[in-house]
C-alpha cells in the first residue's frame, strides 16, 4: 500500500494536472450516480474525489485555479448579461433583502454556535469563512484580529486558527450548498428545475413557446405543398393573389422547370410547388388544383437565415408598416418566423415594434432572402470560432477591476478577481447582444467554459486543502466540522423558509439562482445550470452573487467583534 501511494505521490507531483484531470473523471462518475431522487452531480463528486487524491500529496499551482474561476464567471455573465441588464429595478428588490437575510442569519448562526462551544475568535472566524464558503474573510478577520491589542504572539495563533477553520469547513460548505439548492429546495416546492426554467423563459419571451436545440413542431406552420394545376387562366401572381401569403417556389411543365415569373401563364397539368402558411395553403389549395405526393423535380432548397436590423428607416415602426416600407418585390418570397432582442425571443405580431440590432429570422429561398437582406440590414453569418481579441479583452479588464480596493472604514472591500470577471462578462455580454456582429461566442463553447472552469476550479481546491481538512478533523475532532454543517445549513434553510414565505419565490429556477447567489455559492450555480439547460437561473444569482460578496466579507470584522 505504501508503494502504490508513493507511486501516485510521484506521479501527481510530476504531473500534477493529471491529479486534476483525474479528480474530473472519478468527480463525474460518481455525479451521475443516483440514490433515489438524489444525485451529487459532477462538480461536488469532483470535489470529493479530489479530496481523496490530494492524501497521497499534491502540489498544484494556485494560478491554475484562479484562471479557471475567471473562465467559469465570466461565462456565467456573458450568457446572463443581457437578462441581467433587464431585471435590475423594482423586481431586484427580492433579491437584495435575500442576500441581506442570508448574511444577517450566517453572523447569527456563527456568533451563536461559537459562544455555545466556546470557539475563540480565529475559529470563529474561520467557521465563517468555511461554512458560508467567503474567502474575502479570511482576510478582514486577519485584519481585525491585528487590531485586537492582543500580544502578537497570540494573534498569530488566532490569524493560524482561521485557516484551520477555513480548511475543516469549507469542502462541506461548498456541497452543502449545492445539496440544498439543487435537491432539497425543488423537493420541498414539488417543482422541477428544469421545467421551471422552460417556463420562465417563456415568460420572459412574452409567451413565445421556445424549443430545445433539436426540437421542432410537428404540424410547421411553414411548409411546402405540392399541386397539380386543373384551373384555367391562372397566372403565377394570380394564384399568389388567390391564396395570399403563399409563394411559387417552382412551375414543372411535362416534368421540365420553368423560369418563373409573375405573368407565366400555368396550364392544367402543371405541377406547382407552393411555399406558405400551412392554413392558407390546406385552406384554399383545393381552388386551383389537386394535391400530389409526386415531387421528383421539385428540388427546391429553403434555407434559413438570421438578419441583424440596421437600417434605421424600420426602427421604431410596427411590422404592419415596415412590411408596407417593403416593395412588394423585394419581401417576396421571404417569411419572418422569428424576431431575437436582447437575448429572448418577442412575438411576432403586426403591431410588435421593430428595434435596432434586432436579430430577424427569415424564412425561404436563399436568393429572395438575399434580396431582402440588402435592403433592411446585415445577414448575421453563424460560426463555431470564438472572438478571442473580444473575449480576452472582456476577462483582462474584469481581472484589472478585480484588483481595486475601496475601504469601508478600516475595512477593505474588494469584488476580487471572481466579481471583477463576472461584472465584465455581464457587460460584454450586453453588448455583444447589442451589437451582435462582433464578439462572437456560441453559447457551447460559452457553456464548456462554464462545465470545465467550475468543475477544474473545485478540484484544484479540494487537491489543495484536502489533505490539510482530514488532517486537521483527525487532531482536533469532528466538532469543528459539525458545527460548520450547521453554520452552512441553518441560515440556508432560513433564508429558503423566508423566499417561499415572505417574498414569495413561486418560480425553483430564480430562487434556487438567487439562494446560491446570496451565499456567492458557484458550484452550486454549475449544478443548478445543468439542471435548469438555460440561462434563466443566473441574472438573480448575479445580483445576489454581487450583494454577498460586500456582505459577507464584512462579517470578518463582526464576527471578530462579537464572538
């Protein structure tokens, strides 16, 4: 046994990012392992079995973490930024006096339990900064612990006593978290996550129904139909006159292609093949001809194409009266099926008002669409590849915001590299959605950053002070961590109890992005992303997410001060 422990010892130690990648694999089996409705998922397994690799000694560098974290929030604001930018007013209103309860219940809860067990005030501390998963306040209870009077012998060994709490409480803190928001809190609403999330997005498309990547209706609205002509004196904008918003898309004549034009004459035999709204073509079809199912020749391709508005002649007018700005020749044979502002979907009505840098979907043949393109703006190009200059820009200047310090008496407070890189993300992405031309991320690789940066950065952290957590329990008991598993629980469960009660969270996907935001719990938002399969959980985790930081970090100094 000691030979193989050395073995991994040297390995790791040689090759530490195999410790890491390691840590991911065991982390995401044991993830999807399920025990009744209850499952750790992949960023908590990733912790525990880091923690169990870290025994056999690892050393990781510290800038691998930090540069995985930044990775992993920027992402979350770059997706979120646009529905982040919408919410903020009356309705952020819950989320402040949330992230206030959770931060005035953990002072409580760790002031109470430490009094009880007669903690000094660096254990104390620590519990804080472990249990409620805050970093920052290792730093301010340091700080104030200096300030004490207290022989500097002594302080040093309180200052020690921080990270000893630290390192026994913060590994349950973290998958405590995750446990309550992503298990427990759906199971007490009887509401999915995911289904939430579907219903809100649809909400915030203003009834908008919205389909998954590979989902799509099973009666279209759009289709194509064809039809053997047996009405005489028909021309080509006859029929479009007699069975309105429908389009030739092709004339066969004894089986040869036509060119088409709006004079053609069609005679009774010739196969048409009519591209519309499904109502209008099943309702009036019938008046010109009989449907066929033979369609050899009739090789039409439509495509699909997104158009982002620049010409500033339909800004600001309805759909009625930029269709009406349109020459008849140039919306011909073009459909609008889908109209994207900020991030969302709206409804496609006559009276909806167009914006500039909306992204219009449009429907039909891909010269007509050219056509049209021309005239009201430029056709967004899809691509897989990544902006990097953007990109790199975005997190460089979150990271630089991260490093101001503003003192609140002798208090120093910070967003830190995390709420530096998450206010860039949420700007970038706002303006990326804006200005939709430049910028690009898809939102898989926006994702991947996310999955991989906040599971790479829980496993670093578990390699890094999981050795010194199970040392650290075995000399000084299990008390220390028990009592962190209450200083996490407790003000979690009140803070959920006056959601539900008080605010009135009807919704599991906001209020489980609000709850982990309030206790700046990210891996808890990994999981909850991954079970909600949309962004709708992060514009309140941004706000609370933003408000814990300042809060919680000042509970160093109180904790301190009353413990």
């Amino acid at each position: 046994m000691h030979n193989v422990v050395n073995f991994f010892s040297h390995i790791f130690n040689a090759a530490p990012e195999i410790a890491l990648f390691l840590s991911l694999v065991i982390g995401y089996g044991l993830g999807r392992l399920r025990f009744g409705s209850f499952q750790l998922g992949g960023v908590a397994g990733s912790l525990l079995a880091a923690v169990v690799i870290s025994q056999v000694g690892v050393h990781i560098d510290s800038g691998i973490k930090n540069v995985l974290f930044a990775l992993f929030i920027y992402a979350v604001g770059y997706q979120s930024g646009p529905q982040f930018f919408r919410s903020l007013g009356r309705e952020s209103l819950k989320e402040i006096m949330l992230a206030v309860v959770l931060a005035v219940t953990g002072l409580i809860t760790v002031v109470t339990v430490s009094r009880l067990f007669h903690l000094d005030k660096g254990l104390a501390a620590g519990l804080a900064a472990g249990g409620l998963t805050q970093s920052a306040i290792i730093g301010t209870a340091g700080s104030a612990l200096g300030k004490l009077g207290l022989p500097l012998s002594e302080v040093q060994q309180l200052q020690g006593n921080v990270a000893i709490g630290y390192a026994v409480t913060y590994i349950f803190g973290s998958i405590g978290t995750i446990i309550i928001c992503v298990n427990i809190l759906p199971w007490f609403m009887k509401r999915s996550i995911r289904d939430d999330a579907i219903q809100a997005e649809t909400s915030q498309a203003g009834g908008v129904r919205l389909l998954k990547q590979n989902e799509s209706f099973a009666v279209p609205d759009l289709m194509g139909r064809a039809f053997i002509i047996n009405k005489k004196g028909l021309t080509v904008s006859q029929l479009e006159q007699t069975i309105q918003n429908v389009t030739v898309e092709q004339v066969l004549r004894d089986k040869k292609p036509f060119k088409l034009s709006g004079d053609l004459a069609l005679l009774p035999g010739d196969q048409v093949l009519l591209l519309g709204h499904r109502d209008n073509i099943v309702k009036y079809g019938s008046q010109i001809g009989t449907e066929t199912d033979d369609i050899s020749g009739l090789d039409v391709v439509i495509t699909r194409e997104n158009v982002v508005l620049t010409n500033k002649d339909f800004v600001g007018k309805t759909l009625d009266q930029c269709k009406d700005i349109l020459s008849p020749e140039a919306r011909h044979g073009v459909y609008l099926i889908d109209i994207t502002r900020d991030g969302r979907k709206i409804a496609v009505k006559a009276d909806s008002v167009a914006k500039e840098g909306d992204i219009i979907t449009l429907y039909g043949n891909a010269s007509d669409i050219s056509r049209l393109t021309a005239q009201i703006g430029t056709a967004l190009v899809t691509t897989v590849k990544t902006d990097i200059v953007f990109h790199a820009l975005g997190l460089a200047v979150g990271l630089f915001i991260g490093l101001g310090v503003v003192h609140f008496g002798s208090v120093p407070l910070t967003l830190g590299s995390g709420g530096g890189a998450l206010l860039a993300g949420l700007v970038f992405g706002w303006y990326q959605n804006r200005h939709p031309l430049i910028g690009n991320m898809s939102r898989e690789t926006s994702t991947f950053l996310m999955d991989f940066g906040l599971a790479g950065f829980v496993a670093v952290t578990g390699l890094q002070t999981g050795q010194q957590a199970i040392s650290t329990i075995m000399q000084h008991g299990v008390t220390l961590f028990m009592l962190g598993v209450v200083v996490t629980i407790v003000p979690l469960i009140i803070t959920m109890l006056f959601g539900l009660y008080v605010l009135r969270y009807r919704n599991v996907a906001i209020f489980a992005g609000a709850l982990s935001g309030s206790r700046s719990a990210n891996p808890a938002l990994g999981e909850i992303l991954n079970k909600a399969g949309n962004a709708v959980p992060t514009a309140p985790f941004a706000i609370t997410y933003a408000l814990a930081n300042v809060l919680l970090t000042l509970l160093g100094p109180l904790v301190v001060a009353f413990s």
